[in-house]
C-alpha cells in the first residue's frame, strides 16, 4: 500500500514553514524538501520535479486554499442525492484507482494537501451550534482520500475532537487505507464515523492500485469499531455488467463477520458509471483496461451506466443480503434515479431532500435517541 513512506518530494512556501502540518510533514524526514519564496517559485519547482521523473503520486505541494473548502455535494441533475457536506482538504489521491473521476484532471500535477484548514472548520461549528435539531453528514474524501496522510496532518484528530462537542453532527472520514491507528486513542469520539470503500478483491486488486487490501480495510473497521467509533461502508463502484454480485455479497457477509452490525451507521451502494470524455481519458491513462468495454447508456445527466434492470438486480441482492444480517445501518443508493429507488426499496422519493430527511430520521433513531 502507498503511505506517505511512498513521497520523495515536499513542497512549499517559505512563508508557510512554521505552520503546523508543514512542520509535521517536514519532521517525517527522509524526502527532497523545495522550499519556495513565491508563487512563481512554487509553479516552476514543480515543473522541474515533474520533468526530473518524479510521479504526481510521489510528490506533495503543501498550500493555502484559496477557494470554498466547505460545500454541498454537488451531486448529479435527475438523480437522488443524499445532500451530504464536503470539506475540501486536499486535491488528488495517493491511490490509483482506474475509475475515479480525477483522471480527469490529467494536467494536475502533485498530492496537494491544503495546510489552511483549521481556519474554515469554525464555519462548521457555527452551522451545527445554530441547527441542533439537524442531523449533518460532512465528509473530507471527495477530492482525496480522507486518511491517506492523517497521521500527518492531524485534521481527522482535530475534527473528531471538536465534533464530539455536537450530537447532531456525523464526521465521516472515508478511506481505501489503513491509516488509522493513530485515531484510535483519541478520547471523545462523539458520532465520528470511519469509513471504507470496499469492492471485491479481484476488483481492488484490477482497478485500486496502491490501496490496502480488503482484509487490511476490514481489519482496520474491526479497530475502529473496538476503539469505539461508528463505521460506515461505501460499495461505489460496484463493478458488474450483468448484474451478479455474487462476490460482493461475500464481502458483505465478511463484513459482519469482522464488526459489530450495530456499529455500522450507513452503507452506501453504486454502480460503476462515468461522464462524458471518460472512457477516451482512462484508455490513455490505464491502456488495456477492460472497465468500459462493458455495454453502458447514458441516463438523465449524461452519465453512462448499467441498465436499470442490471442495477437493480445487483442493488437489490446486496440489500437482501446486508438486510440478513442487521437493520442498523441506512442503506442508500448512489446518484440513481427515483425509479431505481422504488424498484429496489419500494419507498417514493421524489428529490435529494425526502432522502436526506430519511436518512436524517434514521440516524436519530439509532444513533442520537439513546
Ligand atoms: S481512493 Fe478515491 S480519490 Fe483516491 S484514486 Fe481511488 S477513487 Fe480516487
């Protein structure tokens, strides 16, 4: 698995040197450190590691974010959304998966990490102090792994802490690591939820270059699950073209063979899609692969996807089977249509905001209602 022991390169600006996940990457030793007296500085160090050889994947560019770091999920027009938070702390990924939509960012070079984080999460507290009777899902993996480097940067211990403070409030950090053991002392663990991307070995070991193993990832929810944390697992993608899922209903029987089921606040299930202009990326990126050689068609947004009847064959085996072994977790489909929705769970959501209220419903039930 990649870590940070996998980083040749640090860079940053030298006007950043004493700020805390600067020095904390500085202090791990080991790597080229580039430190730069300005933007234009920065730019063309980059442009020299890059053309000395060293990967996108084994560098890192320490900076200050300039944009919004906390936003609603963009979701997909015509699908169903859970209407989830994001917190930007990075851009780009240690792992390799083919099907993740940041290849589509072929021109973006190095694993930035933004150091400015801590500023922005007050805008977090503020929000969840003034809405107590809202239930809030906020998550830090949509533009990176969330753990890939946390040991690092202490911005899962951080949030954890100050999250513990709101009952309504479930942090998710999600991951295809390990990375998790320096998390697993912290005191106040509130409704902080660790979660993992699963899919089938034979798939992980095809399409998620560089990341642990399902056995590694189970492990790790099995720690997190003893330490005291809720867990959560997201199936997306799941990769079928004919809708049998034989192999990952081993992996959601081997779930909770390794956690507590009453432990697991929600799972989420996708089927492996992708936009325009992707399938022409991945085959410059990853030559023969065989992920999009399956029969796909475009729905509502411009996405192409399984046909209905293949996703819903393959939804609705893995909710049987995760149903068999514990109600406790909201199950969810991801950007799928009012349509699928019915067919699989037989309730009528006619947008993102009857889901989420569900969803919200839920978690109090179990979670907050104690
Ligand atoms: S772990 Fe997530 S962010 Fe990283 S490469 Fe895979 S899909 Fe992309």
């Amino acid at each position: 698995m990649r870590t940070i022991d996998t980083v040749k390169v640090i860079i940053h600006l030298q006007e950043d040197r004493d700020n805390p996940i600067v020095r904390r990457f500085l202090e791990r030793g080991g790597k080229e450190i580039i430190e730069c007296r300005d933007d234009h500085e920065l730019e063309a160090a980059v442009e020299s590691v890059k053309h000395r050889g060293i990967s996108s994947k084994e560098a890192v560019i320490l900076k200050k974010f300039q944009g919004r770091i906390f936003q609603k999920c963009p979701g997909s027009p015509g699908v169903i959304c859970c209407n989830y938070l994001l917190l930007n702390i990075g851009f780009n990924c240690l792992y390799n998966c083919t099907y993740c939509y940041l290849n589509y960012y072929l021109n973006s070079y190095g694993l930035i990490q933004f150091i400015n984080t801590e500023t922005f999460f007050q805008d977090i507290w503020d929000m969840v102090r003034e809405n107590r009777n809202t239930v809030y899902r906020i998550g830090t993996g949509e533009y990176t792994d969330s753990l890939m480097f946390d040991d690092v940067t202490g911005i899962g211990a951080s949030l954890i802490t100050r999250a513990a403070r709101h009952r309504n409030l479930f942090i998710e950090l999600k991951t295809k690591s390990d990375n998790i053991r320096h998390l697993l002392d912290i005191g106040e663990k509130g409704n902080a939820v660790l979660a993992w991307s699963l899919n089938t070995t034979r798939n992980i070991d095809l399409y998620e270059g560089g990341s642990a193993s399902l056995e590694k990832r189970l492990e790790s929810a099995a720690a997190a699950c003893g330490a005291g944390y809720l867990i959560a697992f997201h199936f997306d993608p799941i990769i079928t073209s004919d809708g049998n899922v034989e192999e990952y209903l081993e992996v959601v029987d081997y779930i909770f063979k390794k956690v507590d089921p009453e432990r697991v606040a929600w799972i989420s299930l996708g089927c492996f899609r992708y936009s325009h202009g992707f399938k022409e990326i991945i085959r410059e990126v990853f030559p023969g692969q065989n992920l999009t050689t399956a029969e796909m068609f475009p729905g509502p947004d411009g996405k192409f996807r399984y046909l209905k009847k293949t996703r819903v064959a393959a939804y609705t085996a893995m909710l049987d089977r995760i149903r068999s072994h514990t109600h406790a977790p909201f199950v969810y489909l991801c950007m799928e249509n009012e349509f699928v929705w019915r067919d699989v769970f037989k309730v009528e959501y006619r947008s993102s905001e009857d889901m989420e209220r569900a969803f919200s419903s839920h978690l109090a039930k179990k979670f907050l209602d104690e």
